[in-house]
C-alpha cells in the first residue's frame, strides 16, 4: 500500500516521470513529421546518418561529374558542328576539283574555279577557328589559344574521360588552290591531299560522335544512378509519415491524461494537510 507522505510525493513522482517520457517521445515523433525524416541528425540514429551523409556525399559527386560533362558536351558538339560543316564544304570543293582537273579549262574559267576554291578554303579555315565553346576547342592542338586534349571527370570518385583533340589547320584543311590540272589530278588522287584532309575529317567525325554518344550515356547512367541512391537513403532514413501522425495524435492524448494525473497527484498531499487543518 503506498505510503502517504507530507515529505515525498511518490504519486506525483511517478506521474511526472511518466510525463517526460510522454513529452519526448511527442517530440521525437514532432519531430520527424516536421522533417519527414526518421534520422534527421546523429542524434537520431549516429550509424545510419553517417551512412546517409556518404551517400548524399556520392550523389553530390555525381551531379558535380554531370555537370561538368554538360560543359564538355558544349565543346563536343561545338566542334561535331564545325566539322560538319567543313565535311559539306569539302563536297563542294570536289565538285570545283574535278573542274580544276579538266585540261580544256580556259585561262578566265580556271581562275573563276580557283577563286571559288580560295573562297571554299577560308569558310573551312573559318569553321576550325570559330568552334570554340567557353574559349575551349577540339579542332586545335595548341593549349595557348583553348586547343589540346580534354579529360572530363565522369563520376563520383573522379575518373576522366579524354579526348583528343585534332589539329584542324593542318590536318583538317586541304592545301592553297592547284595552279594547274595536273595538280588538281594529283590532289583527288587516292594518296593526294583531298583524299587524305577528307580521311582525316571523317576519322574525326566518327570519334568525336563516339565520344558524344558516350557522354550522353555516362550522363544517364549518373542520372539513373543518382535516382537510387536516393532511394536507398530513403529507405534509410525516412519517416513513414502517416504512422508518425497516428503516433503523434496517440502521444498528445497520452500527454493530456499525463497532465491531468500528474495535477490529481499533486492534489492528494493538500487533502493530507487538510485533514490536519480540521
């Protein structure tokens, strides 16, 4: 039978603790309805937020690494435009070639021709130069004006991808106009300089499209990856909102009878001084 004291209040004691621990488990469940989170901070769960923060730590690398190859898609596909167009002008050289290589030209025909080749020339001169994206280029070898080669980082750990730049005025751009028709015979040959630039440019374009499609690929692949990390911390770490409501519904009713019980308690030593009193 408890004993009826004017020095301790057993009863109030024991409401009170039964109070605290109401008020913070309505806390703790507050707390992850407000945040959405089962493990909000270390306080919550020390292991499994350490685990989650490594994780949001491999995600954040990964959107860096997509970004920054967002930035070498801008100068591959800067690039895979120039060359294309210097691909479609190169069709039109031929045609003005082949002319070149007729020996029946005469002298006003074959320097109308030669202009028309000077002038295809220095379009493609143009193309090389003017494929420069964020002051970066793939069509030039020299590192002082944004040319060379380009490693990108590809994902969380920092692991590059590379490409090789080309060296466009040299490799890319065919030679000054034939003076003469042996000359422009001499350059469709199959070892002559047309053939050769034209080798060249279709090397070009199909590594900087294998490039580009690998990009596109790693991007998404990152995206996909990115996607179930966060699903894993989810699962990780997440509240389930809708048990935390229920929860948190029962534990203010707990914290209302709490409080009631504790001021009953607290009633029961005044009752004993009264009868004192009377």
């Amino acid at each position: 039978m408890p004993m009826n004291s004017v020095n301790t209040n057993t009863s109030a004691m024991i409401a009170l603790q039964s109070l605290n621990k109401t008020n913070d488990a309505l806390a703790a469940s507050q707390k992850r309805v407000s945040t959405g989170y089962r493990v909000a901070d270390a306080k919550d769960d020390g292991a499994a937020f350490a685990v989650a923060q490594s994780v949001r730590a491999d995600i954040a690398g990964l959107t860096s690494a997509n970004e920054q190859m967002g930035g070498t898609k801008g100068v591959l596909d800067t690039t895979m435009a120039g060359l294309t167009k210097i691909s479609t002008a190169m069709a039109d050289m031929k045609t003005v070639l082949v002319k070149l290589a007729d020996e029946t030209l005469s002298t006003d025909q074959r320097t109308q021709y030669q202009t028309q080749y000077t002038s295809l020339r220095a379009q493609m001169q143009n193309f090389v130069s003017d494929a420069v994206y964020n002051s970066r280029t793939l069509l030039s070898t020299a590192t002082a004006s944004g040319g060379g080669n380009i490693a990108t980082t590809r994902n969380e750990t920092g692991t590059t991808y590379s490409l090789s730049a080309v060296d466009g005025s040299t490799n890319l751009i065919v030679a000054t106009v034939p003076t003469s028709a042996a000359a422009a015979q001499a350059a469709l040959g199959s070892s002559g300089d047309f053939a050769t630039k034209m080798a060249s440019i279709n090397t070009a374009l199909n590594t900087f499209g294998n490039d580009s499609k690998y990009l596109d690929s790693q991007i998404a692949y990152n995206k996909e990856k990115i996607d179930s990390l966060d699903s894993g911390i989810g699962a990780l770490v997440d509240a389930d909102l809708a048990k935390e409501a229920a929860r948190s519904q029962a534990l203010q009713i707990r914290q209302q009878l709490g409080t009631q019980a504790l001021g009953m308690a607290n009633q029961s030593p005044q009752s004993l001084l009264s009868l004192f009193k009377g």
